[in-house]
C-alpha cells in the first residue's frame, strides 16, 4: 500500500487537487478526515476547499463504506418519477442528513445513474437486489425489514 | 484606464472600459438590487436579483458580473426586469424557512426588504424545505443555514478577505451548505469571531449570539451595575435611531444607560489611554533593546485569535498590552471594587462593544470574573428601544468619575490607523522628554487596507504599518516569519475601517458610512484640549495612586496578559 506522504508527493497544489483525492480513495477506499488534513498541511490547501471538493462530487467516500450499499437511482425516468423525494425518505428514515454511512456503520447510501429498470422507476438498489416502484412506505419497509424493527 | 460611453436608461454616461454594469449605475444614482454583491468581494453571480436589459442581448445579464463595453444601451427596471426579479425572488422564498417575525434579522433583512418591495404576497412555489439544526455553538455567531441562500457574502469575506477559511460550501444541488468543514461546530472550527460575515449575510443566516436576555436578568438582579463604553459606539449608535452616519451621540448614550439602570457608566476610552502608556513604554523598551520588533497592538480579540492559530511561533512580536475592554474590566474589579469597598463579585460589569469577538475575549482564562457580558452596538439599540427610552430626545450627560475622563488620542482607537497615531504622539513624547507640538500623523489616516508611515521620533526612524482585515495582516506576518519585515511597530485590526466597521455595528458597511463614523471620531479628537494619552490627569493619578510606574510590576499585573497556542487547525506550519 502507498503511503499518503507518497501520494501527495505526486501532486502540487490545488489544480491537482480532484485527481489528488481521487487516488487516495483509490488506495484507501475513502477520504479520512486524518488524510485530508494531511493533504491540507502538505499543500497547504485550506480544509474548507478540501472538504468542498470532497463533498461536491458523490463519488468521493468519507466514511469506509458501510456493510449495506444503497443505491438511489438519479436517472431520467427516476428522476420524473421522484428520486428525490425518496432521497429524502431513506435520509430521514437512516439519519443521514448529509453523511454517506449510518452511525453504526450498517448502511451506506449511494447516489447513481440509471440502473437499467426505468420502466419500475423509481428504483433504489440494496447491495445486488433492485427494488422497484417504490412509494415512501415501501422504502420505509424495505428499511425496516433489514433493520429488523 | 481607458474610458468608453454607455447609455443607462437613455443617457449618456462615462464608464470604465471593463466596469461592472452594476458599478456604473450605483455611481448614476441607481441602487440596482443585489443580494450576493458587494464591492469588496468577488463576484458570484449566483440570486440573479441584479439582472438588467443590454441592447442586442436576448438574455437578462446579471449587472454584477457583466462587464460595460463601448456603447452598450442598458435598462435597469423595464416591466420585463421586474418581473424576472420577482420571479428570482420567489425562487429564492420558495425553500426559505419564512418565519420573518421571529427571526434576528426581522427588518433588518435584505431579503425581506425586496420581497416587500416587489409586493410578493405568497409564494407560489411549494419547494422542499430546508431542515438543519442552528448552530450556536460559538461564543460570537448563529448560524441557521434553514435561512441561507447561498451568496457566498459570507464565504467570501471568511475566506477571501480575512483568510481565516473558518467556513466553505459543501455537497451540491439541494443539499449544498455554508458550514465549517468535517462537521465541526462554529466553536470547534478556526473562526476568530470577527462577526464579518454577520454584516455581510443579507438574511438571517448569520447573527451575533445575543446577551439581551442575560443582562435584562442582570440589571434587575439587585447587583451593582457598571457598563463601559467602547471608542466607536458614541459614533454609531445614532444610527440605530434614524441619525445619519456620523453623528456622535455620547451625552444620549450615557444617559440611555443610567436610564437602564446602570450606577456608573465608564468610558473605555479612559482605559485607551492606559493601553497607549503601557504599549507606549513597552515599544520603546522593545526599541531600545532592539528585541521581539516588529512590535503588534493587540487591542482586536479577532486578531489575537488569528495571530494564535496561525502564527503561534510569531506570538512574541504581539504587545504584552490589553485591550482597553480588558484593562477598564480588570481596573473594574481590582482598583474600583477595592476603593468602593465592594466585593467584586457584587459587580456586574456590562461592555458595549462594536465587536462580535470581544464576546469570545472576555471569555479568555485570563480575564476570567472580569467583564460579565458583552452588548454590541446593534443589541443596546435594541435593549433601549426595549426599554421605551426616547433616544434622540434624552438630556445628554457625561461619563463618572475616576474612569470617565480620556483624551482625543483615545478617541481615534476606533477606527484604523487610531491606535498607533495616539501611540505615536505619546511615544515622540516618551522618547524626547518633551512635549512636543505634532500631534497629528496624517500618514496613518485612511480607508487602505495597508498602509505605511515613517516618523523621526527624537533622531530615531520609527517604521511603521497599519492594515485592517486579516488577509492584509497575513502578508506582514509572512514577512515577519521570513525575516524580511522592515517594520518596527505595526497596528492590526480584523475589521474593515478597524471598530466602526465592527462585526457588531449597524450595517451596511458602506466605506463612505465608515469614513464618516471615523470623521466623528476625528472630530472628538480635535476639539479636544488633551490630545495624548500620557497627559490624561485622571490615568496619571490612577498611576500615583495605585498603579505605580508605566510598565511597572502592579502594571504589569493588572494591565497585560499572556497569549496561547491555538494550532488547532493543523493548517499553520
Ligand atoms: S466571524 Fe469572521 S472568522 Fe468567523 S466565520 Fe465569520 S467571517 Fe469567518
Ligand atoms: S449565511 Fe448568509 S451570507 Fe452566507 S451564504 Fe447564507 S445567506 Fe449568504
Ligand atoms: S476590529 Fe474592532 S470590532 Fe473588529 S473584531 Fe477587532 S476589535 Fe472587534
Ligand atoms: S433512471 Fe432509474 S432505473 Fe433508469
Ligand atoms: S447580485 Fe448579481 S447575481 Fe446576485
């Protein structure tokens, strides 16, 4: 495994900063609070704007990912069909407000592209299993069925 | 730069080849609306509240960052411009959490003033609310992002302006935020509590952490009441009453206080003084020496916090000096508790202060039982008016006695290049035995952000530099740091304009309001007899009677303090 020194020492300042972050993650699986502020010190790039660049862009991790990965499909026909709104529902339902893994490192939710089901939009896919034509209180029992509640 | 003519609204008119729409028509009499502008800072252009008509153009253009070009025909208010700046308005509303009445900023709010203006009576749009907890973790600021709409004014001027980067955006579409980074509090995260983005936030997104309610308890508590007065706020606090900038207004203010029931009422300019007779001695010791130069006023608690965090290793070049705040504070509890025969703790010791940050100051360990609460400018407006005291009509009345006397040195502290003239008149003096005529250094003046001066003070070239905000102050402490600072002494302050541009004054910052607030302050100066502090009969008794030499043990005791490593944030090397 690289180091994160060694990492960095590819890299120069914050034009590289998004392929910086990339291949950290690449290497550690996500971005560590202790990474980024390595990062900041080493380049002497402000936190705010690494965190910013962390945050912006949904394929950067910030926790290791949880034991269960949710997809939410943000696709066109899910989209129309109000991705959203279940966005919002697994949010609430998990606690997430803006984090990515659940404090007890049971779930983490992903946001992604068509996943190929348009036609039961809107989807949400739990590890390998695609659940389709989802309302507020399927999802609240798709949850509540892995949680055991 | 070369010129071009536009025309604004059928008229001809002179621009800068290259100027900002929006410059061009504030400097003809045209107030555009704008919610995410403001000169100093870059331009976003991100509530689209600013749009205009350009000839030829089929799309509205944003006037903030849309550049003028020879002969460009522009409109700033046709039907079609309101209109899209109703709608832009409604946008912005639609996922607003819109509890006006209860909110800090109720009338007080540029939001709310255009969504007056342009008469939106509902809000047609059900968008997605916004639902986060306010934080009020910080000792200075509230921040409740359910009330942010996004301009950047405050990450501009935290980031761009103070380079502190205590706060940034994050995430993206619905869920984007202003928040400090790593889910930090505003406690935890590298703020200095300068308060500047609260005067920068058009909503009530960002406000100073009331003390209202504490001292209302105080002042019916039974307790002997004393408030001191910073050097600004005889210079703004008229405005909170409908006065136009610039007209002082002391007698009023210490009368509103006595009417709040306060016992006495002192001036922290009469601590001023002190703190130029103790920085005063200290520097030219330090001079003399030739040790720990170039010497620091450490008069702003947003400086020294900034200085802490990142230029711990440079702390030494800081003045041992307190702020006036501190020293009337500690003056307060040790020498007038103990000629009252009181027990300090049966004082309750109130400051009015232009500044969100001294309210993190008095909480330092070392002024701990000191300053009680700290109001600023904007929320003793709001205790008087609380109060149901007539302001403007009260008889005007004068500080007590033994702290209330000061001199016009003191008067200049609040406002940039004040504090290091009123230094330099007594230092010329200190260091000559004299007492010499020149109590004005001009150099020092001004609204630029650095500034420097070089002064002959008895055969010796004193080289000295004043900035205000911190990104300014940054470039000398980098100097310094590299060993390359020429300077000999230095005064800095967070604020733009220094205290009267304080994160606790009423806003808008406008640099003509503060160059008029600082005029006032001029004006106290000269029309006084005394002009430099040393010569203040009231500190020179205090001096005989209790304090004994400047610079000396008891002075050192009660006068000074010690500073802390505060590389929390892992950013300073
Ligand atoms: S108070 Fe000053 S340092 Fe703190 S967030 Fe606001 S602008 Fe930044
Ligand atoms: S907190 Fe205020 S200044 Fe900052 S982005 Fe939000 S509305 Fe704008
Ligand atoms: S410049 Fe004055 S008002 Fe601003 S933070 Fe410093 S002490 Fe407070
Ligand atoms: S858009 Fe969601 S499955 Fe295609
Ligand atoms: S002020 Fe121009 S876009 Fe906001």
């Amino acid at each position: 495994m690289k180091t994160i020194g060694e990492i960095i020492s590819k890299y120069r300042d914050r034009s590289d900063l998004i392929d910086l972050l990339s291949e950290v993650q690449e290497e550690y699986g996500y971005l560590s609070e202790d990474n980024m502020r390595i990062i900041e010190q080493s380049l002497d790039i402000p936190l705010v704007d690494i965190y910013g660049v962390a945050t912006f862009y949904s394929s950067f991790k910030l926790n290791p990912a949880g034991r269960h990965i949710i997809r939410v499909c943000k696709g066109t026909a899910c989209h129309v069909k109000k991705a959203d709104m279940i966005e919002g529902v697994l949010d609430d339902l998990l606690g997430l407000r803006d984090k990515q893994t659940t404090e007890d490192g049971r779930f983490t939710l992903e946001l992604v592209n068509c996943i190929g089901a348009c036609a039961k939009a809107p989807n949400i896919m739990i590890d390998d299993k695609v659940y389709g034509e989802l309302t507020k209180e399927k999802a609240e029992r798709i949850i509540k069925e892995f949680t055991g509640q | 730069m070369a010129k071009v003519s536009v025309n604004l609204n059928g008229e001809s008119v002179e621009a800068d080849d290259g100027e900002m729409i929006i410059d061009v028509a504030r400097r003809n009499g045209i107030d555009v609306p704008h919610l995410c502008w403001n000169v100093r800072f870059e331009r976003i252009g991100a509530c689209r509240i600013c749009v205009v008509e350009v000839e030829g153009n089929p799309k509205l253009v944003a006037s903030c960052s849309t550049p003028v070009k020879a002969g460009m025909v522009i409109k700033t208010h046709t039907p079609r411009i309101l209109e899209a700046r109703r709608t832009n308005l409604e946008l912005l509303l639609a996922n607003h959490d819109l509890s006006c009445t209860t909110c800090a900023k109720n009338l007080k709010c540029r939001l709310q003033e255009y969504a007056h203006d342009f008469m939106i009576q509902e809000v047609p749009f059900s968008g997605k609310r916004k639902r986060e907890e306010v934080d009020y973790s910080s000792p200075s600021i509230v921040r409740d992002n359910n009330k942010c709409i996004l301009c950047e004014q405050c990450v501009q001027v935290c980031n761009k302006i103070q380079t502190v980067y205590a706060i940034g955006l994050q995430n993206r579409g619905f869920k984007t935020r202003v928040a400090p980074p790593m889910r930090m509090d505003m406690n935890e995260s590298a703020c200095i509590n300068c308060g500047q983005c609260v005067v920068a936030c058009p909503t009530g997104a960002l406000t100073e952490k009331s003390s209202i309610k504490e001292v209302i308890d105080a002042l019916n508590s039974g307790k002997y009441l004393i408030a001191q007065t910073a050097p600004s706020i005889r210079a703004t606090l008229g405005e909170c009453f409908g006065l136009p900038p610039g007209v002082p207004v002391t007698g009023q203010m210490v009368s509103a206080l006595r009417d709040l029931g306060f016992q006495k009422v002192f001036d922290t300019n009469f601590a001023a003084d002190i703190t130029i007779i103790e920085e005063g001695t200290e520097f030219i010791k330090r001079f003399k020496e030739n040790r720990s130069l170039p010497m620091i006023t450490t008069c702003c608690p947003a400086w020294i916090k900034f200085a802490e965090q990142f230029y711990y290793q440079e702390l030494h070049h800081m003045s041992s000096c307190r702020s006036p705040q501190a020293i009337l504070a500690s003056l307060v509890k040790t020498y007038y508790a103990e000629k009252m025969g009181k027990d300090p703790k049966d004082i309750v010791l109130i400051d009015i202060m232009p500044c969100t940050a001294k309210k993190f100051e008095i909480l330092r360990p070392e002024y701990k039982g000191e300053a009680d609460y700290v109001l600023t400018t904007v929320e003793l407006a709001k205790l008087i008016k609380q109060y149901s005291i007539d302001f403007l009509n009260l008889p005007e009345s004068s500080f007590d006695s033994p702290m209330g006397e000061s001199t016009g040195a003191a008067d200049i502290f609040g406002q940039t290049g004040g504090v290091m003239e009123a230094a330099l008149r007594s230092v010329a003096d200190l260091m000559s035995g004299q007492d010499l005529q020149r109590v004005d250094y001009v150099n020092v003046r001004g609204m630029e952000t650095m500034k420097e001066a070089e002064v002959d003070l008895g055969g010796n070239k004193i080289k000295t530099c004043i900035v205000h905000t911190l990104g300014e102050a940054r470039k000398l402490m980098d100097q310094i740091r590299a060993g390359t600072s020429p300077y000999h002494f230095i005064e800095i302050m967070a604020c733009y304009g220094g205290c009267v541009g304080g994160g606790g004054q009423p806003g808008p910052h406008r640099k003509e309001i503060l160059e008029k607030r600082a005029g006032a302050l001029r004006k106290e100066d000269s029309d006084k007899k005394i002009r430099k502090s040393h010569q203040n009969p009231d500190a020179l008794r205090l001096y005989k009677e209790y304090l004994g030499e400047f610079g000396g043990e008891k002075a050192h005791k009660l006068l000074h303090t010690t500073y802390t490593n505060r590389c929390i944030i892992k950013k300073c090397k």
